[in-house]
C-alpha cells in the first residue's frame, strides 16, 4: 500500500515571497512521484515528475521539487511566486512498476498582493 | 486544452434521479480513470478502466458504475442520487499501465443534486 501526505491545506504567501509545499509519501516498494496543479474551475495538469536520475527537478515556471529518499519526501519549492501561481497543489505516487496512482489531499497556494 | 472531453460541463438534478457522465480521451490513450471532487472529501479516485476492462476500484459507491465502450470512451452512471453526491466530476487519460505514465484531466462535470 502506498500513502501520500500534504500537511498544509492551505498556505498563503506575498508575491514574490518563496514558498515550500510539502509533500511525504509512504510505500513498501519502489515508486515515481508527481506534483499536479489545479488552476480555478480547471482540471489538473502535471507540474513535474521525478521518474529516476538527479533528484531535483524542475518546471517550466520555475518550481522544483526534490526527492528525498531517506526522508520519503518531495517537497515543492520556488523561490518567488506571483499572483498566477494561486491554485490547489497535488502531490501524487505511482509505483515504478506499474500505474496506480495515488494523490495527495492538495495543497491550496494562495498568493496575496 | 489536455485533449479530454467530459460531457455535460454542469448538470443540476434531483435526489432519487440516476445521470450519466461521458468522457472521450486523448487519441491513443488506452487508460480511464473517474475521480470525484467535493469540498469534504478533497480528490477521491472512483474508478480506472484499461482497453474495456475495469483494472482498480477506489471509493466508488454502489450506486455508481463505469463502463469503457470499444471506442475507449467512458461513461459513470450515478443512480438513486443523494444531496451528498454534488460535487465536480473528472475523468482522466493515460497511455497505458506504466507507472511513470502523466494523467491528463478533463475540465470536468460539475454535478448539482437538489
């Protein structure tokens, strides 16, 4: 059985603060691991994925996630949000041998002017 | 636009009613899956469906089912419908059973229940 866990229900942020969502899994095997992102009245879309390799990993709109092993975290990061950033974050686990994924309760990003 | 039709976008009813929600995947992706969405429960996976043939079940209640049609698209069938049951719908794609495999998520059906 796998498990994820999003601590933070919501987190409100300035603009061009950083912020740090946070995300820890558990699973008896070897897994691949998501951040999907939900924008208002929208379904989600994948942000990023770690599949296997550097255990840092980057978005085209600059957030990364960071795989840590020891941890069973991955976490999501960027180090100065703006207000289109503002939608409900989903971390997500697969394991590596097969699809069943399983998401996160969701994190909702808000960004304050 | 992530290449997955639902329809209807909104669909208001009445409790004790059954509805049917249809979705078609991206072209080529051969992996259904149905998820509800509602304010208390956050995202709950219902159901997933590969090639016709249901692979996982999540929380989907008794009065729902799926099925996958040979064209591979997908319709959830909400019967004796309860207040509890409003709530955004979405039926997701992928390629096929590999773990590494993105979802792409339709823009949903809202579901009202009065």
């Amino acid at each position: 059985a796998q498990s994820v866990t999003q601590l933070d229900s919501q987190v409100p942020v300035f603009e061009e603060a950083p912020v740090e969502l946070r995300c820890n899994y558990s699973s008896s095997v070897s897994v691949y691991l998501f951040w999907y992102v939900q924008y208002p009245n929208q379904g989600l879309q994948l942000l990023l994925k770690y599949l296997s390799g550097s255990t840092l990993v980057e978005s085209i709109n600059g957030f990364e996630a960071e795989f840590n092993k020891s941890q069973t975290s991955f976490h999501l990061r960027k180090p100065s949000v703006h207000i289109s950033d503002t939608a409900e974050y989903f971390c997500a686990v697969s394991p590596s041998s097969y699809q069943k994924v399983t998401f996160g309760t969701g994190t909702k990003l808000q960004v304050i002017p | 636009d992530s290449g997955v039709t639902q329809t209807p976008k909104h669909l208001i009813t009445a409790t004790g009613q059954r509805v049917t929600l249809r979705c078609s995947p991206r072209s080529g992706d051969l992996s259904v899956y149905w998820y509800q969405q509602s304010l208390d429960q956050g995202l709950q996976f219902l159901i997933h469906y590969y090639n016709g043939e249901e692979r996982a079940k999540g929380n989907i209640l008794e009065r729902f089912s799926a099925q996958q049609f040979p064209d591979l698209h997908s319709e959830l069938n909400l019967s004796s419908l309860e207040l509890g049951d409003s709530a955004l719908y979405f039926c997701a794609s992928s390629g096929g059973l590999a773990g590494e495999d993105e979802q792409f998520f339709g823009p949903g059906t809202r579901l009202t229940v009065l």
